[in-house]
C-alpha cells in the first residue's frame, strides 16, 4: 500500500515514553464475545525465506494455521512472459502448507501493481477478456484446495472518479464492470470458492480513508444487488501511528453495514508503522501493540471474522524497513550509534529474533490463534 512521506528525524522522546507507558495499559483483554473457537491466525510468507531460514519455518508452523503466499500467486511471478508459466515457488508454498496442515489463503488474482510486463499493452491493443478470465481459471484450478480467493486487490482509489475506482488497464480496457467480470470468471472456476475484494485505507478518522470506506461500500453494493458472486471483503488493515490512533467509531459504522451486506470479513495484512525510531525498542514495542489493540477490539466483534493475518510474521523479514538514508540521517543526529537495530520497523508479532512482542499479546487478548 502507499506510504505517507516520513517526518522529521528527531522526536520529543519523554514525551513518546510516556505514550508508550499509557498505550501499554490498553493491551488487557478486551475481547468479549462468544466464539467457541479462536479466531484462526495466519501470516503472509515467502518461500524463499521458508527454504533458507529454518527458524523461521519452524515460528510459521508453530503460529500460523494459514498462510498467504506473499508474492508467488501474482500474475508476475505466474507469468512473467506471455504463455510462460513459472508455478515452482508458488507450488513450494502451496506445498509447505499442504504437508504441514496449514490452509492457504489465495492472494491475489488482479492488482494493478502486479501485472507482468508484457500484459498492459497486449490488453490494449487486444481488448481481450479471455486472458484475464484465462489466469483467473489457471490459478484457481490449480490450487483447486484454496478456499478463500482476493479476487480484486484495491480497486478504491478517491478523488478522480464519481465511483471511486481507481484507474488501471483493467478498467481503461473493460469499463466498471471489470470486477464483477472477474468475480464472475473465479465462481466460473471454481463453484465452491469463497469469493472477496481485498482494500486497504479504512481505519483512520482521514478524508481520504473517509471517501474511500464510501466508495467500497458503494461498489459492494452494486455487486451485491446485481448479483455477484461475492461472499466477503478482506481488510488489509496495515495500520499506522504516523495517522493517530484508529478510529474506532468509523471501523464500527463500515462493519455495521458490511453485515447488513450479509458479508463476511477477513483481517488480510495487519501490521503497524511506526512513528517514531527513537524510543526503546520496549516502548515502541508497546505503542505498536496497543493500536493493534485498539483496531481488535472493534474487529474481533464482527460476528463472522473469518480469520486475521499479519503482513509477515517477523520483523527480520518486514517490508516497513526504514530506507537506508533515513537509517543515516538519525545515526548522524546520535540515534543507534552502536550498529543496534537500524531499518528495522517493529510493527509485527515477533522481532527480529522472533521473540514474541506485545502485539502478539494483543491477538491472544483478542481470541485471534492458538498460542
């Protein structure tokens, strides 16, 4: 998802330690319903990191009882030349989570910034409906056991279309109705699958987060009443204290009326930014666990969650590192000039080491895994 720009360097320190010391007391349990079962827990994951890191692998299998194939899925790395497949890293975690008993969750059939190279031009000049409905049917027949499918990843983007869509190939070359053609295209596919959009933007109390949630509502709407086969929405959910904490009123209202859609929902990418670099790593420990608190507390009351997955596991492996001129600049102002921890975002359930953190604590506060 985009990222804000980053501020400034330098932060008023006593003043972060003494949020952190408040957000850790917001990490007591919260979570009151009536589940029988734990929500299931899940983490996207790479295969090159499960065949080089066995720690790693080890912590997947020891948390997770689903996993997302973090890249290997996307029409790039399926098809990186047209009518040349390369399923080997796809097949490897499919495969690792088949042997081990874990589910796959399918992500993602279309997204605008996972297209191969060759694909956007061929689509204009070809206007060809069947290449698209062609990898829909080649990657859900494949992995036939998938039960859940993102479908259409992000198709929000506000300020530029009375109907909120962003603009791609896909909607340049097949109008509007592109989504409700591909939902189409994965029931074709697969009659039993259960069907979704994945979003993101849809926790802060923002204009744009606003005009986005509106948007999304509008189109599931129109799905809905044409028809669709569309059985839920996926929540990203890459949350970021750069914004201020969630809001927990506009999280309530958007689910309210995604279950008088009769949806499901699935928390798909959950993770934290940071704000600041600076503190302790116990503090910024705290703050990252207490908002993902905050964003559980609403979530986990959705009546039918179907599952909640981090984007990654572990901050060795996290795509929030700082870029390395950040990384310079506060070495420069006398911030980690011991070489501890520079780049390293701390906005996932286990460090570096794969030590679990407060956010972790947070999911089992919230019913979320079997730990």
């Amino acid at each position: 998802m985009p990222e804000l720009s980053r501020r400034g360097f330098l932060r008023n320190i006593a003043t972060g330690a003494m949020g952190a010391i408040a957000a850790a007391s917001s990490l007591k349990p919260a979570y009151s319903s009536q589940r029988s079962r734990p929500i299931p827990f899940g983490s996207a994951a790479r295969t090159q990191f499960i065949e080089a890191d066995g720690q790693y692998r080890d912590s997947l299998l020891q948390y997770c009882s689903r996993l997302t194939p973090e890249i290997e899925f996307k029409w790039d790395q399926i098809e990186p030349r047209q009518g040349q497949f390369s399923f080997e890293a796809a097949d490897t975690v499919a495969n690792f989570a088949r042997d081990h008993g874990k589910e796959i969750y399918g992500h993602t059939l279309l997204w605008h910034r996972s297209m191969p190279p060759w694909l956007p031009d061929h689509l204009r000049e070809t206007r060809d409906w069947s290449t698209v409905t062609g990898h829909i049917g080649r990657m859900v027949g494949r992995y036939a056991g998938v039960r859940y499918w993102d479908v259409v990843n992000e198709p929000i983007d506000t300020g530029f279309r009375d109907d909120g869509l962003r603009s791609s190939v896909f909607l340049d070359c097949f109008g509007a109705d592109y989504i409700a053609m591909a939902l189409q295209a994965a029931r074709a596919a697969s009659p039993g699958a259960e069907l979704l959009i994945n979003e993101y933007g849809l926790e802060y109390d923002l204009t744009v987060e606003h005009d986005r949630r509106y948007h999304f509502l509008r189109l599931l709407e129109r799905l809905k009443k044409d028809g669709v086969p569309i059985g839920g929405i996926g929540l990203q959910a890459h949350l970021d204290l750069r914004k201020g904490p969630v809001s927990q009123a506009a999280i309530s209202s958007f689910l309210k009326e995604i279950r008088n859609l009769g949806l499901f929902v699935f928390v798909t990418e959950l993770d934290v930014t940071e704000a600041d670099y600076v503190m302790s790593a116990v503090e910024r420990d705290a703050k990252v666990g207490a908002e993902a608190a905050r964003y559980l507390d609403v979530v986990c009351d959705f009546e039918d969650l179907r599952g909640v997955a981090t984007w990654g596991l572990t901050d060795r492996y996290s795509w929030l590192g700082l870029p390395p001129e950040e990384v310079e600049a506060y070495k420069q102002h006398g911030y980690w000039r011991d070489g501890t921890s520079p780049g390293f975002n701390r906005g996932l359930p286990l460090d570096t080491d794969l030590r679990p953190k407060p956010f972790l604590d947070a999911l089992k506060a919230h019913g979320v895994g079997q730990f």
